[in-house]
C-alpha cells in the first residue's frame, strides 16, 4: 500500500490514505461495489475527539441534499450535527457503530465507516483535499483557539 500524504494539526498528524477520495466535508469515500462508503478523515476525528454517541435522523434508502441534517455525532469536544456531503442517497448505515460508536476512534479508515452512499457528484483527490486541510487550517486554529478561551 503506497503511504499516506500527511497534514500536520500542529504536531498531531492527520492522515490522508491515498487509495479512496474524499469531500470538503472531512469525511473519505471508498468505492464498495456499486456505492461509495463514507466515513470520517483522521482530521476530522482529531477535531471531534473521543466518538461515544452516534445517531441518524434519516432513514436508510433516503434521498438527501448537499448540507442536509442526516444525524449527529457526540464526542468529548462537542455535540456535532451530521450533514449530507453531496446530493444523493444514504443507503445503509454501519450497524457496527449504532452498538460501539468508538470504532469511529480506533479504526475510522476502516471498520469505524458511516454509512454507504450512491452520488454522482465529483470527488477530491487525496492531494486536493490536502490543499483543502492547507487553506482552512489557519481559521480552525482560531475557531478552535475561541473555544479553549470562552
């Protein structure tokens, strides 16, 4: 397997497995026979940090809109709302996580995946979403430096 690319959040590294793609969403798409399943980039779960809760407040088989409310995620950091990365449809959730949100944690880039999508909208490369993490880092670093100071 060819090595990740990595973006350092300042000496965390987040890695970026160039063998799927991803959306500007932090969440990495992975071919799984004739869907795509999703599920978060280590960027994005460095910001949530610890997963213990997960859940959906769509349907599997539902029709969804880029930015639409598809769930929420619970972790150490924060209540977070789940979004649609693109149009499409969710298909099927991971029941895996329903029972052990933690996998998200231990093995997100494999067992901690989301849920299986079909879209036709287009995808980032590993190196384009690279330049994604590279031209937001400096506003996530000061939105995540507001919250420390409140």
């Amino acid at each position: 397997m060819t090595d990740p690319l990595v973006f350092m959040m300042g000496k965390f590294e987040a890695r970026i497995p160039v063998d799927r793609r991803y959306f500007e969403s932090h969440v990495w798409v992975m071919p799984a026979g004739e869907l795509l399943r999703i599920g978060f980039t280590s960027y994005a779960v460095r910001l949530l940090q610890d997963v213990y809760f997960l859940d959906w407040q769509i349907d599997p088989e539902t029709d969804v809109r880029r930015k639409q409310t598809i769930g929420e995620v619970e972790s150490s950091k924060a209540v977070s709302t789940l979004y649609a990365p693109a149009d499409g449809r969710v298909v099927r959730f991971n029941e895996a996580l329903l029972n052990d949100p933690s996998l998200i944690n231990a093995d997100n880039y494999e067992r901690g995946w989301l849920y299986e999508f079909a879209t036709s909208e287009p995808l980032l490369s590993p190196e384009d979403y690279l330049k994604v993490l590279e031209a937001g880092w400096e506003q996530t670093q000061r939105l995540l430096k507001n919250q420390f100071n409140e």
